[in-house]
C-alpha cells in the first residue's frame, strides 16, 4: 500500500529535527572517530573503524531518506471547519459493543513510531473513522470480520508552529 503523503505540523518539525541532528551533529562525531580510526593502521582487523563505518552507513541512508521525505510531505494544519468529523490530526476516543475503548490521534505514517497512541491515515480504523461525527458509528474491516466502533469524542489540538 502506497503511504498517504500527509503530516503535521508537529510531525514535519521533529523531522527536521531529526535530519539537522544527523547531519550537523551525529554525522561529523561519527566521521571524527573513524578518520581517527583509519589512521591507526590495517582497517580489516580494526573494530572501532568497521562498527564506525557501519554506523557511518546507516545515518547516510537514514539523511537520504529523510531529505527524500521531507521534499514530498505535505504539512497539514489544524482548520476549524473540521471541528466535529474525524479528520487528518484529530484525537479521537471510540468504543465497542463489548465497552473496550481506545483514544488515539489519527496521523501520517512517518509520525506513528515509538508512539502507541497515534495511528496511520493509512490504517484501516483511521479509513473507517474519516469523516465521522460524535455516535456515529464506524465499521472497521478486520482480518476476523468486520468490528463496529462507535465514536466518543472528536478533538483538534492546534499544533504549535
């Protein structure tokens, strides 16, 4: 499935943050140690270097993916006529028959990790949620059948810019 090529305000800084981190932090310390580590000598037996380079490697392909990312992302902010319908960056609490409950924040898919309490736009719940009001109810296809959810709550936090 094709990621939806959506973020928030909140999700595109810390992005950035993350890129100017590797690149004007992380990347010259690690390339500091194995320049030092190359001038010691046989680079085959040289454990510093090789974990070093290998390091090196990932926050390159990680720098690559992000400057890649962030040129396509577009940045969606918070508008008050989405007040009252789930849309992209509401919070949103919903139940079930049985009385389980989740709350979560309906986000793009490059903002869900390290973080249970956000869902991808992507997501099947987030694709039955969209466009949904307070007790409307939302029919989630799961791979046990479908699973009726029922909305609660709808809110917007404005992001900071």
């Amino acid at each position: 499935m094709k990621k939806t090529d959506l973020v928030t305000r909140e999700g595109y800084n810390k992005l950035k943050q993350e890129l100017d981190y590797l690149w004007k932090e992380r990347r010259p310390e690690i390339t500091k140690i194995v320049s030092w580590a190359a001038s010691l000598g046989d680079r085959s037996e040289n454990a510093d270097y090789t974990y070093n380079k290998r390091i090196l490697r990932e926050i390159d392909r990680r720098v690559r993916y992000l400057r890649k990312r962030l040129e396509i992302l577009r940045v969606v902010d918070y508008n008050p006529q989405q007040d009252g319908k789930v849309f992209f960056g509401a919070w949103v609490d919903i139940e079930n028959d049985d009385g389980g409950t989740l709350s979560f924040r309906i986000v793009g898919s490059d903002e869900i990790y390290g973080r249970k309490d956000y869902i991808s736009i992507d997501s099947p719940m987030a694709r039955a949620l969209l466009k949904k009001e307070v007790d409307d109810e939302a029919i989630v296809t799961t791979p046990e059948g479908p699973k009726v959810w029922y909305v609660n709550t709808i809110r917007y936090q404005q992001d900071e810019l």
